[in-house]
C-alpha cells in the first residue's frame, strides 16, 4: 500500500511490500513537487510490487556497476575486456562518487557523457555508454530503479582522437605481395603467415594455430575452428564454453573460400615437418613482434610511411580489398567471423565512408556525362 503525505513544501511517497522471509520492507522517495507526481512514483512501484520487481535496496552507482561486472561481466573474459570493465568503474567512481542509484537522472548522465566525450574518440564513448547501459538495464530488472537513465542519450566525441583504420590500398597490396614472395623459404615463416592474412583476413590467432587438417586442398578451403589465447598462452576450440568474448564467439567457426594461389605456397611448408603450418624445422613459433618486425621492414623497403600499422592492420586491409571490389558486407562478415552485421559495419564504418565518397564522385561524374 502507498502513502502519500507533504513535508513542507514537497510531497512524500512510501510504498511497502512484504519480502520472501514475509518480513515489511519500505521504499520511499520524497522532494516531489505535486501531489500527483508523488503519485505517480507511488503508482509504478506498485506494479513493480506484483511483478516482483522491487527492491528496498539502493546501492551506490558506482559500487553496484562494479558488483554488477564482477558477477555477470568479468568470467570468462579476456585480461582486456576485464580491464576495459575496472576502468569504467573507476570512472564512474571518480564523475559520481557515493551518488546512488536512485539519485541518478538523465541529465546528471547526459551531462557525464558530454565531459567524457570531449577527450574520447567515438568506437571508445560507444563502449562505454553501451556497458553501462547494460549494467543500468540489469538494475532495472532487480528493481532497484524504475527508469533507465540512459536511455535517449545524444553520444559526442573528439574527432580529432577517432581512430581511422589504416589499410594499404590495391597496388601496394600487390607490392607487398610480390616482396615477401621473393627468394621465400620454408624457414621464413612470418612471411608465410602474413601472405595467409593478406590472402584470408583471418585473425592473427587463428593465424597462429592453423592446422594442415583445417585446409581442404581439393574444394579450396579453410576450416576456421580455434584460436591462440593471448592472455592464457593457450588454444582455445570456438566450440567449447571457454570462448566468451564480444566479437570470438561461437560464430567465428566458419569455412572460408581461398584460392589455389595461396594453397600453393603454403605447401612450401610441409618440410617443416609439423601437425600445425606456422612452426619452423627447429619448432619455433613466430611472435607478433616477430611478425610486425618482418612486416615494418617490408614495408620500409617498398617505401610505405604508415604510422601504427601492423600484423592486425592487414586483416583491415583484406576487407578493404573486398569492399573496394564490390563484396557485399554480409558476405565479408561471415568471412570474417562476426557474429552480426552491425559488428562489422561499426569497425569498418570509416572504410565505408570513404567507399561511399568514391561511389558519390562516381555517380556525379556519371551525372556529369549524360
């Protein structure tokens, strides 16, 4: 039953409710305006009262976002995503202190948002509105709040800090290409790992732990089922439970087309005398330094200046190479091992930009001519 009453120039609601040990619990909120408002409060509680979704509990934001990520978030994660988790909360810490739950509004969000955004590039403020929006939605469902407060937020960022993917376009794919072929061997192996990116967008994990069982020589194909844990120096199958990461999920099992081309060269290989393809006669496995060194140095001698660019980078490049030829992005999703579309468009989103301001320049011209 609700209680209404006024308290100075305000109104006063109380809702109570019996809990599960049949024990009366309270839940009140005053500084209403109107009567009617108090009401309102009074009203929404009720029904969340016979839904079981009510709580007498209202925790600090911040400490609840942290018992929130600790308990649903955090196992099974990747040492970056955990990462990722302990640094919102320490933000939140640090923007709202002891705020709790039940004093959070809209604007007092919003407002939050507007500062972070300042000095944070676009992918890095999605992340985090998206976190905590999760972990806001979850508080909702226990009932420790009626409305999310982050909901219809408007999100802003620094330009000048949102990463563009870099990528080498067509012609200096090729002179990559040609040079890491030349006078290869069998010992140089990081060359024969970044000639598989180059030709498959894989990741550089999955890269790493490739098997000659995973190759179909005769229907020209690529069985895509594990990958190297970089955290837990480990092999980890994307069909068992371990996996549970944003984007390595069950979906990234998948077989990929490739071309004789490719297969060709990484026969050269079987001497090497090894069950997985990127293991040299002495059995050693390239690092990523191993392989970024091999790769900056390549693209040192061709005389390409690309600030940042690495192992990874050419995974963004075979998509580039893809979209630029007209693949459709559905298609080059599933190649990739996104488990939706939207994954694939958002980390690609400035590459799309840039397809579409050529495709423009088209259509004018096109225009131009008639």
């Amino acid at each position: 039953m609700a209680y209404i009453k006024k308290r100075g120039k305000s109104w006063q609601a109380q809702v109570s409710w019996y809990d599960e040990q049949n024990k009366r619990k309270y839940k009140t909120k005053s500084g209403f305006a109107t009567k009617m408002q108090a009401k309102k409060w009074a009203n929404e509680f009720e029904v969340a009262k016979d839904k079981n979704l009510i709580s007498d509990q209202d925790p600090i934001f911040a400490d609840y976002f942290e018992e929130w990520y600790e308990r649903y978030k955090a196992p099974g994660k990747s040492n970056n995503t955990k990462n990722r988790y302990a640094h919102i909360y320490l933000l939140l810490k640090e923007t709202f202190g002891k705020t709790k739950l039940s004093k959070m509004s809209r604007n007092k969000y919003q407002d939050f948002l507007n500062g972070y955004g300042k000095n944070h590039a676009k992918d890095t403020v999605q992340k985090t509105n998206g976190t905590i929006r999760s972990c806001v939605k979850d508080a909702v469902s226990d009932g420790l709040v009626r409305i999310n407060f982050t909901d219809r937020i408007n999100l802003t960022w620094n330009e000048d800090k949102t990463r563009k993917i870099e990528y080498l376009n067509f012609k200096q794919v090729q002179q990559l290409k040609t040079l890491l072929l030349k006078d290869i061997k069998p010992s140089y192996v990081s060359r024969y790992m970044l000639l598989t990116i180059i030709y498959t967008g894989m990741r550089p994990g999955e890269i790493r732990v490739l098997t000659w069982d995973d190759i179909d020589f005769n229907h020209l194909e690529i069985h895509i089922t594990k990958s190297w844990d970089y955290d837990n120096n480990k092999i980890i199958n994307y069909d068992s439970n371990e996996i549970n990461k944003e984007t390595k999920n069950k979906t990234s099992t998948r077989v990929i087309k490739v071309d004789q081309k490719l297969l060709d060269i990484l026969k050269q290989l079987k001497v090497n005398n090894h069950q997985r393809l990127f293991i040299d006669s002495a059995g050693t496995i390239p690092t990523s330094n191993a392989v970024n060194k091999v790769l900056r140095k390549q693209l040192d001698k061709l005389g390409i200046k690309k600030k940042g660019f690495h192992f990874h980078s050419l995974r963004h490049t075979h998509v580039a190479l893809l979209l630029f030829k007209g693949v459709d992005l559905y298609s080059i999703s599933k190649r990739l091992g996104h488990s939706n579309m939207s994954i694939t468009a958002n980390t690609y989103a400035y590459m799309l930009d840039e397809l579409k301001q050529k495709s423009d320049s088209q259509i004018v011209k096109v225009l131009d001519e008639i």
